[in-house]
C-alpha cells in the first residue's frame, strides 16, 4: 500500500538558512557575492521640505530592483543658498555617482536602467583613479 511521505518540520539551521540568504543569492549567487563586495554607488537627493515630489521619488527608489549596492543621502537646498539657486524650480533632483540623472517624477524601470548606466561609469572612473 502506498503512504504519502512525512513531511518533516524544518530544523532551526534550514531556517536561518533561508533567511540569511535572499532568493538572489539561490537563484544567482555569484553575482549576489559580487554585488555584496562592490563599494556602493552614491546617490544623492536634492530636496526640500513638504515636497511630495520628493516621496515619489523615494518610493520609486524602494521599488526599483537595482544590480548594485547604493547609499542615499538626502540634501535640504534650502540650507545652502548655491543649491537652492540651482535646483529650486526642479527638485526632486537624484545624482547617480556625481552625476544629476533626474529631475521631477521617474518611473522604477526607467531608474534601473539609468542606474546601471551610470554605476558603471561611476565603478569604471573610480577604478582608473585607484590604477
């Protein structure tokens, strides 16, 4: 007569297991290795308060699926005079590695490719600087 296997509880290791690491890292783990050893690409984020621009473009940010590691740091123009000239009437303003990409409303795939872009750009300089 045929059984139906027992399914066994997973042991606490298969758990911490399967939190440690992300699908990415099953599905592509060299690539997943590489991503965590990369120097993260510096965006910066032109804004000002009460702007709701500014938390569209943040939630377009959490929503897109970037390749690499980033950091954000957000800039108040209306601390610095220069900055608020520059980007007053444009804000939300995002510098990808130095570089302004966008102003005003983005869309998240339109950001991943962009990113990748421009991380690439920003990763090769940097390598040519260190050479």
């Amino acid at each position: 007569m045929w059984r139906a296997p027992v399914r066994r509880a997973k042991s606490r290791a298969d758990r911490r297991c399967a939190i440690r690491y992300p699908l990415a890292a099953v599905l592509n783990p060299l690539r997943w290795l590489q991503a965590r050893r990369e120097t993260p690409v510096p965006l910066v984020l032109y804004t000002k308060r009460g702007c709701c621009l500014c938390d569209q473009m943040k939630s377009a940010l959490a929503a897109a699926r970037l390749s690499r590691p980033y950091e954000l740091s957000e800039v108040d123009i209306e601390t610095d005079a220069r900055l608020n000239e520059l980007y007053g009437r444009s804000i939300p303003v995002l510098a990808i590695g130095g570089r302004v990409a966008f102003k005003g409303r983005i869309g998240a795939g339109e950001l991943e490719r962009k990113f990748e872009r421009l991380a690439r750009e920003w990763s090769s300089g940097r390598e040519a600087q260190e050479s």
